[in-house]
C-alpha cells in the first residue's frame, strides 16, 4: 500500500510542518505538534484509506445537504440489550447498533473482563469478534473458559494493525455485528510512522474503527486505558469521536466496580451501574444503595453517611475525614473521591461562617469504596466528617447527612431529597441533617428524626448534639 502523505500539526495554533519539532514555529508551544494523515494513499487493501480529515471528527458520513429537520425520518435507534442489566443500564437501555462505546478505566480494573462477558452473551445472537491487541489468543480462551463463558459463537483475533483488523472483519462471514477492540492504545494505522500509543495513532486508528461502525452498522467497544493524568490517552481525543465513554472506577483493594457514563449521545449521563469482582468474573449488583458502607457497627469520628444520587438511584456512601496538625507551612488538602478545589472551598465556608479553624491542620477526605461522588449534595457530609475527626467525636449513631453549602454559609436544597430521605430510612437511619428546603411533612418518616438547616452553624449546632 502506497505511503499516505502526513504533515505534523500544532494542536495549540493549527499550523503545519514537514517535519516533527519540539516547539511550533508558530506559536511557540512546546510538544504541541502531532502527526496528521493529510492526503490519501492509493486506495488499497484492507479498510480503504480514506483520510482522517474527510472522516470529520465524529466519523460521521458525508452530508446529503440541509433539509428541513420535520422531513427527516426519525427512525428509532434500534438497541439490543447486553444481557448485563447494569450494562444495559448504564448505556441507557441497551447498547445501539452501529454505535461507538469507549470503556476507560485504570489497568486491571476488569474492563477486558466485562467485555468479555458481554461479548461471550451476546455472541448467542450476534455475530461478534474480540480483538486482542495486549493478551493472546491462548489467554483470553483460557479466560472465557474460566468463567464458564458460551464459546461457540465467539470470534477472536489477535492483531494490532486497523488496517489488517478492518480487512478480517469485512471478510468474515458471518459479517460481525459487534467487535471489541482491546485496547485502542495497542492499535496502529500503517499510515503514520508515529509509535503505536501515540496521539496520532490513537486517533488514526478510532477514527478508521468509527467509520467502520458507521459504514457497516456493526457496534464497537474501543478499550482504553486511562493515562496518570486521569484521561484517556490523547488529550481527550477519543471522547469527541466516539457516540459513548464509560469509565470503569473502584478502589483495588475493594471488589465493587462502578461502570459511569461521562458521555453518552444515546442516553443519560452519570448513570451508574455496579459490579462485584468475584472468581467468576464480574457480577451485577442490582441493589447497591448500602454497598459503600464501611461496615463499622459504631460511629467513629470521623465518618458521616450521606445518600447521594447518581444516575437515577440513591446510594447510601460515607465520606471519611482525617485532620490532623501539619508540620507544613502550607498544610494538606488531599480529597479522594472528590474535587480538590471544593474541599479548600468548602473548608473556608467552615472557618467563615462556622468559626473552624483548619488553617493550621492537615485535611484528607475519601469517599469510602473509591467511588466518585460529584454531587454538591456532598458538601455538609464533607464538613460534619472534617468537624468530627477535628473534635475527635462521632456524629450520633445512624445518622445521616446530605445538603449543598454556599459560599455565605447557606444550606441549599438537592434534587430529590424525600427520596434520599425514604432510602436512608429503608436502611435503619433513625437521625438525618437536611436543608429546610428539602425537609419532608411533619410526620412523614415517623422512625426518623428530620434535623432541617438554613445556615452552616445550625447544621454544627446539629451535629454536636
Ligand atoms: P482485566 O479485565 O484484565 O482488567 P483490564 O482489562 O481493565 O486491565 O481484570 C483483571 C483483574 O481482575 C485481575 O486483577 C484479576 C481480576 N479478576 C478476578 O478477580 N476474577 C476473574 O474472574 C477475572 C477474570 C479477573
Ligand atoms: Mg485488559
């Protein structure tokens, strides 16, 4: 296959060189320039060669022109269920066909695992393909075997190469339905010279995977691994491509895995699903609501329990705080789970308006199960588990604790708070520190006590009782 013409392109300003540099001639911008495919080789064998930049960075295929949107045919998109409800779940319903899914997570988080999984369930009646780009073919039948997956119907292929991966599955017959590409990060195109893993290639290679999926209708799982910086490898390139990105989150010490949708063209965002990482690969938890509990019997200072809502359930998680006195100058905020920025936010609310000092004190938060928590709903847990670990005394056995809290010491309403209300009392919680707004009838929830708050203060008043 003749060699595609590529240039190098400054990712910060858009100017082009022959050849690679450290800075951009330009801009001035160090390590900014990327190799771009910019003129197609000869068409050849084995996936077309059609350049990236007529892809568009969607993959979408060419336009048929502007027509008014009432003449558009607006067929539903036709969705086939995973077999894993919390999969399902998470993709809104069912993954679409001819659509794009980018798994991300940390390595050995169990992303080729639950793939397989799927794949191996679905494969009863779709045809589908795996392809290996990181294990051998002899691992991952030893794997599927293991966990006492359906065999018959499923495809392997162990190879790196778009190009030679596209021809493989336009060859097969029959033609596949879905393929798992794992990982995107092992993948080259033989029309860049740049290192399988590199931006480019990444790019080049979804691309190429993404016109396939749209050409053929057939439905793709890319892998990807997440970087130490915390995105998918390639400044966020594959996420604007791809129709889906679900990260794949858990702590490695804790056997529960959280699947998030970040994105999602076909559905809603910040959906959770839950599994459980067993001997037989990972199971679905239906009921999650108490899972990220920490299973202490008593209160220890420390620790308060919130109930968050993610996607469309509540979750009963507890938020643990250390705060110690800092031999630094400039003392500790170390958040997991959390943002960073709203703890030091969050930490100056309590000295303004709750007359805490912090200032001279090491804070760690962590979110218990190494599940991440984005709501604001979070705020008044965070500061009751910072004020007790401070004072060193528990919050009052089962209690629970849920509000946002502004900037002039408010407490703020969540979303949904009866719900949350009615969740923690399933659970035992006889005791809950809520905004006013969010506070329920009188005699609403009989087993429990509603403690309503409008100011930080009360809300400290509250919890040292
Ligand atoms: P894997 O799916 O290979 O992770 P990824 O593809 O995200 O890198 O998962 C590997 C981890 O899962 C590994 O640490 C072992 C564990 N595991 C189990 O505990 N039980 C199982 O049945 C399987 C297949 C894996
Ligand atoms: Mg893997």
């Amino acid at each position: 296959m003749a060699k595609a013409k590529t240039a190098y392109v400054c990712t910060d300003c858009g100017a082009s060189s022959s050849k690679w540099q450290g800075q951009c001639g330009e801009c001035g911008a160090w390590n900014t320039l990327t190799e771009f495919v910019v003129e197609p080789a000869a068409a050849g064998k084995g996936g077309g060669a059609a350049p990236s930049h007529q892809v568009g960075w969607a993959g979408r295929p060419a336009s048929a022109g502007v027509v008014a949107l009432k003449d558009v045919s607006q067929d539903a998109e036709v969705r086939v269920s995973t077999t894993i409800g919390e999969l399902d779940r998470v993709l809104g319903g069912g993954l679409v066909e001819g659509s794009v899914v980018l798994v991300g997570g940390d390595p050995g988080i169990g992303k080729s695992t639950l793939l397989l999984q799927a794949l191996a369930l679905m494969s009863a009646h779709l045809p589908a393909i795996y392809v290996t780009g990181e294990e051998s073919l002899a691992q991952v039948a030893g794997r599927a075997q293991r966990l006492g997956l359906p065999l018959e119907n499923l495809h392997a292929l162990a190879e790196t190469c778009v190009e030679k991966i596209l021809g493989q599955a336009a060859s097969a017959r029959p033609a596949p339905r879905l393929l798992v590409a794992d990982s995107i990060q092992t993948l080259w195109s033989e029309l860049l010279s740049a290192a399988p893993g590199s931006v480019s290639q990444v790019r080049e290679s979804a691309a190429k995977l993404v016109r396939f999926a749209k050409e053929t209708g057939t439905s793709v799982f890319l892998v990807g691994h997440v970087t130490k910086e915390g995105g998918i490898a390639g400044p966020r390139v594959l996420e604007h491509m791809v129709d889906a990105v679900l990260y794949f989150e858990g702590e490695s010490g804790s056997r529960f895995r959280v699947l998030r949708a970040f994105k999602n063209r076909f559905g809603a965002v910040n959906e959770l699903g839950v599994f459980a990482m067993g001997d037989k690969g990972l199971r679905e938890v239906p009921n999650p609501s108490a899972i990220f509990l920490s299973g202490s019997s008593t209160a220890q200072p420390g620790s308060a329990v919130m109930v968050t809502r993610e996607g469309t359930r509540p979750l009963l998680v507890e938020v643990q705080a250390l705060v110690d006195s800092s031999p630094l100058s400039n003392p500790r905020r170390v958040a997991l789970g959390l943002e960073q920025n709203r703890l030091a936010m969050l930490l100056a609310v309590l000295h303004r308006h709750g007359g805490v000092v912090t200032g001279d004190q090491d804070v760690f938060v962590n979110v218990v199960g190494g599940i991440r928590v984005q709501e604001t709903a979070a705020d008044l847990p965070v500061l009751l588990a910072v004020l007790s670990s401070l004072r060193d005394r528990p919050l009052a056995e089962k209690t629970v604790v849920f509000g946002e809290v502004g900037l002039s010491g408010e407490i703020r309403p969540v979303p949904n708070g009866e719900e949350r209300l009615k969740e923690a009392a399933t659970h035992g919680f006889r005791r809950a520190i809520v905004p006013k707004a969010n506070a329920p009838k009188k005699g609403a929830f009989k087993d429990m006590e509603v403690i309503a708050v409008e100011r930080l203060s009360e809300a400290l008043d509250a919890a040292a009782d």
